[in-house]
C-alpha cells in the first residue's frame, strides 16, 4: 500500500502533541505565541492539523509550505554566490518575531540529491550559520522552543523493508497517537525522564567509559555538565544527551546503522579519537562523502554523546530516519554520537551569560555540522566519578540506577 494515510483524528492528535505539549519545553503554547510552521507539501494534511491547533490555543501560526523535489536543480545550478547567499536583514527579524518552530521531516526521494557534490551542500549550510546561532541564543535566553516531527513517505519505507501503513505504525505507536490521550502518556515519559536526569545530573562524572564488541571509547565529560532529554526537543524523544569536552574524546566506536544525510548513505562508519580530534574515519559505503563531512570547521570533535533507555522507547524497527533511528528502542536501546556543534543548554550553568571565549574554554564543540551517528548494539557505560570512584551507569539496553 503506497497511498496509506492516518485518519483525521490521528492526525489531530499528531498535531496537539507536537503544539501543546512538546513545545514550551512540555507546555505547550500560550495565547499570542508566534509558531513557524515549516511543513513540505507532500504532509499537508498535517500541515491544516497543526494550523488549527496553533488557532484554537490562541497562537499566531506562521505557515510555510515548502515544495519537494527542487533541491536538485537549485544545487545543479546554483554558483557559489547563490549558495551562500544569506539575507541578513530579514532572518534576524524573522527570529526576533517567532516563539516557537515546528518542523516536519518529509522526504519523498532521499536519494535525489546523491550526485551533487557535496561541498555545495557544506557552503549553503556554513553560510547559514549565524541564523542557526541567533535562534540558539535566544533559546538560550529561554525565548525560543522548537520540536520537529515525521511525515511517512513510501521510499523511506521501502528502504527499511516495511510497507508505508507499517511504517506509519512506528510513528503513531512512537509518539502514542494509538492511546486516548497521548499527551497524558507525554507527561508519564517526561516524569520519568526528569527522574533519570536528576540522578545522572547528581553524579560528578569525570569520565564514561563505552566498552562492548564495536566500541572501546573514553568521553571526557568536563566541569559543569549536565544531561538533558525530553522537554518536547523533538517527538518522539527518548534519548539522554551530554556535550562533553571534545578535547577529552579518546578510542574509537564503529556503528551498525546506516546515516542517511544531505541525499546520501554511509554505512559501517568506523571513527577513532585521538586528544579529541577524530584521526581516522572509514565507511564501507559514503566514505567520500564522509570525509568531506568532517572536512568542515570542527566537525572533527565530538558535539554530543547520547544513550536511549529502551524501556521508554516504542521504536522497534530502524526508519532511516534520525530523529526515529536515535531514539530506537530494541534489546539493547541506542547509543549515538555528533560529530560537530555541541548544545549549550548542557551546561550547568546559565548559557546567555557565557562568552564565545569561555565556551570555547570549556571545550563546548561550535561547528556548522551537527549529525548524530546510532549503534544498536550491546554496551556498558561505566562513569568515573572526580573522587577516582567508577560507578557502572547503562548495561544491556537500560540505566541501571532506574528502577520503574
């Protein structure tokens, strides 16, 4: 079945988890709140489900429709002028103006823009950076929420070997569209997720150490972190994610499932660590491309460092899709890795007051690039604490100090 779709009210729901609960950090939107809507046309049924919603909680929404399947021509055509032609003026007042963004990931060809060269895609994204930075600061200032979801498409359902009803599956049961009332089921797993960060949060964790059949790696976590997860970042969002000191990143991890990125795959990505720079990345398949990935400022050091409990994640099958495949459940949950920009809100204290100097002090990893790399398999994680005391934190899919 390749024309599947979700009635009206799964849809309703979709949309009401997405604008009044993951957004404001779990608490939805309040009256007179600007929201960007940004939704490809091939999900404009959500796209009406999300403006409705955004209107019935007294919101502002800002819809923008964007068409799929022209990336190809504009990144055949474009000159290096075009590529990082950037409209200062008018993105900073787009940013003063929103409180919130919503995005939907829909991918009708995820293979369309394979042949381009993907230094064109690396010159279009740098130049944007400073967009990227403004809206960081200012969710730093607590002004800003953002949450993106996923629209089912055929192709990236073929590629999993799942037929697209099936694949739909994954999302509804991921996010509990299946339940009555999804956003009490939201709540449940934001409880639990606030409880597991207070207990990572009031460990001093110096080291982890990452050890099973695929990964034997040293992460540095450095003064004044914290885990975060949850808080609407993203739906479904069962991960717990650090930013380390890149400069302590030792080892080397390889990783199971594949990355699909900027119309590419790389698969069986292997990465060693050496005082915190990467000093050796292979990939069975996208090795070139992964090369001229971490070609770009910084993306050569370690911006996060992530696990997944796979007692609160509903995702029992890969999606080729990251924000699904990093959250991943199964018997042994996920571990995932960025290479490139780190999240300040991982730090202990307040963002908005911490210089450029200071952050980069710290080891806070600034970069254009941010991907997420998943393993599946089984691993320990073993924390050392300041005191030289190890405490094992994760084994066999699942945080060891939680109990349910």
């Amino acid at each position: 079945m390749t024309d599947y779709q979700p009635s009206s009210k799964i849809l309703q729901k979709y949309a009401e988890v997405l604008i009044n609960c993951a957004l404001n950090s779990g608490e939805g939107i309040k009256p007179g709140e600007v929201v960007r809507l940004i939704v490809p046309d091939i999900a404009k049924p959500l796209a009406l489900e999300l403006q409705n919603t955004v209107l019935k909680s007294g919101g502002h929404p800002m819809l923008q429709i964007i068409p799929t399947q022209l990336d190809k021509d504009f990144y055949t055509l474009a000159n290096d002028d075009q590529l990082t032609f950037f409209p200062e003026p008018y993105l900073r007042e787009r940013v003063k103006l929103i409180d919130h963004q919503v995005f939907i990931i829909a991918d009708p060809d995820p293979f369309e823009l394979k042949d381009i060269d993907p230094q064109k895609f690396i010159k279009a994204r740098d130049a944007k950076k400073a967009y990227r930075d403004w809206l960081d600061d200012k969710e730093n200032r607590n002004q800003f929420t953002w949450t993106a979801g996923l629209w089912a498409v055929s192709a990236k359902a073929e590629i999993v070997g799942l037929s697209l009803k099936n694949y739909w599956q994954q999302i509804i049961k991921a996010c509990f569209l299946d339940k009555e009332e999804p956003i009490v089921e939201w709540q449940r797993i934001f409880k639990m997720q606030k409880s597991i960060k207070k207990s990572l949060n009031a460990m001093s964790i110096e080291w982890l150490e990452i050890k099973g059949p695929d990964v034997d790696l040293k992460v540095k976590l450095g003064a004044n972190r914290i885990w975060n997860g949850g808080n609407g970042r993203n739906i479904p969002s069962f991960e717990f994610f650090t930013s380390p000191n890149w400069r302590g990143t030792q080892g080397w991890i390889s990783f199971n499932q594949p990355l699909y990125r900027y119309g590419n795959v790389i698969k069986d990505i292997h990465l060693e660590f050496k005082n915190g720079l990467v000093t050796k990345a292979k990939a069975k398949t996208g090795n070139k491309f992964l090369q001229e990935m971490l070609k770009s400022p910084n993306a050569d050091k370690i911006g996060e460092y992530s696990l997944t409990d796979k007692r609160m994640s509903r995702i029992t099958h890969v999606m080729a899709e990251t924000l699904f495949d990093e959250n991943i459940g199964g018997p042994y949950g996920n571990t995932h890795l960025a290479v490139g920009r780190c999240y300040k809100d991982c730090y202990r204290g307040d963002p908005s007051l911490m210089s450029k100097e200071k952050w980069a002090e710290m080891g806070f990893n600034d970069s254009a690039e941010h991907t997420d790399i998943v393993s599946t398999t089984d691993r320990t994680v073993t924390a050392t604490m300041t005191d030289g005391s190890q405490k094992m934190i994760y084994e066999k899919g699942k945080f060891t100090f939680y109990k349910e």
